[in-house]
C-alpha cells in the first residue's frame, strides 16, 4: 500500500503526515487502525455487529483477529466483505483529501459504506437465523437471507424378500476421528430380529468406523450359516467402494477372509 511512509522507504522525499487526521506519520497501521478518524469508522461497524474492537497494533494482527471473528459474529458474509469495503473506503477518502481536497465527515464515509455493503450483499450465502442476525442485517441495510425451507425425508424400512435375512448397520465417531461404537441388526421377512450387536471401537474415523460396523455384521451373518443377505448402510462412501470393491487397506484382511463367504451367498 503506498502509503506516505511505504512511499519514503524507497528514498523518495516526502513529509509524511496522515491526511485523515493530520497529527501523525502515515503509516499503513496507523491509517487503517490508530487512526482517530478510521477508529471511529470501525468502532460504528463493529458495533452493528456486536463485536469488541481490540486495537490491532499490525494490519497482520487485524486479519488474523478477523478471521477468528468470523467463526462467531452474526452474518458471517457481512463481516468477511465489511472489513474488505471498510479498508477500501478509509483508503479513498485518504486520496480525497490529498489529490482532490475533498474531505468528507465520518457519517458520510460510512453512509457510503453501507451502501457499497448493499451493492455487494446479492453475494451473501449466510441465512438469517436468530433474532440478533435480522437486527444486524436492518441497521446494516442489507437484504435478508432467509432460511431455505426445511424439507421432511420420510425414511422407512423395507422388509427383505422371504428366504432373505436382511442386515442394518451403522456407526459414529465422536470428532472424527473420536471415540467410535458401531451396531447393527439383522431381521428376516417379517422383521424379527435374529441377532444384533453393538461395540466399542476405540478412536476412528467416520469413514473407519462405517466399514467395521459393515465386516462385524457379516461375520455376523457367517456364524449364523445366513445364506442370502441383504445390506444396508447410510453411508455413500463406503457404499460406493464396496461396489467398486476398492477395499481400503485397514480392512483389507477382514475382507479376504470374508470372500470364501461372500462368494457363497445371494
């Protein structure tokens, strides 16, 4: 940024004075965050959006506090663009005054920020979704996301055809990977249950876990002498690979001891 002191670092001579407030050198940090003139523009911004401004002491240290920010503050997309657009219009009114002798007060810089903020808010993703979401997003003057329309999947289980055992399995990983239980069950034609298990798995995947709940309900079946076997498991990735039997290698020996068995059955 070429800023007044940017600008005397490469021996050029130059008085360096910030023309926002005239009492200091023009230094990218003081500009943009020390600055009585840019402080107050971010102290209106943040309030709207009910953040504590910290002071920054580095523009480095400001995008590193941002991007922590990001995580919590209502309208996420109006932080992340509004910290960009602030920049941008503490900037420009900078070059105002020095170029053009034009100074405007800070209700005018950020009534022009708020309306570059309503320009650009067609690209915000973020849904309203609280009370405090909605009233940052009418003091900012921006349109409002609703929340998409929830739509309700029924979900039913279908019995297997007579003659066929059918086996369900699932499995959770508390933090991925976390501690992790899989269980299953195994019902005929007319739903009676037959057998069913539930283990601990220690830390794993979701990925991980999924498969073993899927080889323990077919060692499972291979006990019981279950012939035709129908499996079921909601999860698209394991799914997919056992179709194209591209068997990760953690499971590689359950699933070669498991092919005598399952080339044997329906």
């Amino acid at each position: 940024m070429p800023t007044n002191a940017a600008v005397a670092s490469r021996r050029v001579c130059l008085v360096s004075r910030c023309e926002l407030c005239a009492s200091s050198v023009e230094l990218d940090s003081h500009l943009f965050l020390d600055c009585p003139f840019s402080l107050r523009l971010w102290q209106r911004f943040t309030d709207i959006l009910i953040v504590h401004w910290p002071s920054p002491v580095s523009i480095d240290d400001f995008f590193l506090w941002g991007k922590r920010k990001a995580r919590v503050v209502p309208i996420k997309d109006a932080w992340t663009v509004g910290m960009i657009i602030m920049m941008y219009c503490i900037w420009l009114e900078c070059n105002h005054r020095r170029f053009d002798g034009i100074a405007l007060e800070v209700d005018k810089v950020f009534s022009g920020f708020l309306t570059s903020m309503k320009k650009l808010s067609w690209s915000f993703t973020t849904p309203v979704s609280s009370i405090i979401d909605l009233c940052c997003a009418r003091r900012l003057d921006i349109p409002i996301i609703p929340n998409p329309t929830r739509v309700m999947l029924e979900v039913r289980w279908h019995c297997p055809s007579p003659g066929w055992v059918k086996l369900n399995v699932d499995g959770c990983s508390l933090g991925n990977p976390g501690r992790t239980g899989a269980g299953g069950v195994l019902r005929d034609h007319r739903a009676t249950h037959i057998s069913a298990f539930s283990v601990f798995l220690s830390n794993l995947t979701n990925y991980e876990v999924e498969f073993r709940a899927i080889f323990i309900g077919l060692l499972r079946a291979k006990d019981l002498g279950i012939t035709h076997l129908w499996v079921e498991c909601d999860s698209k990735a394991v799914v997919d690979a056992l179709n194209a039997k591209s068997i990760p290698l953690f499971v590689t020996q359950q699933w070669m001891g498991l092919q005598p068995f399952l080339d044997s059955i329906s």
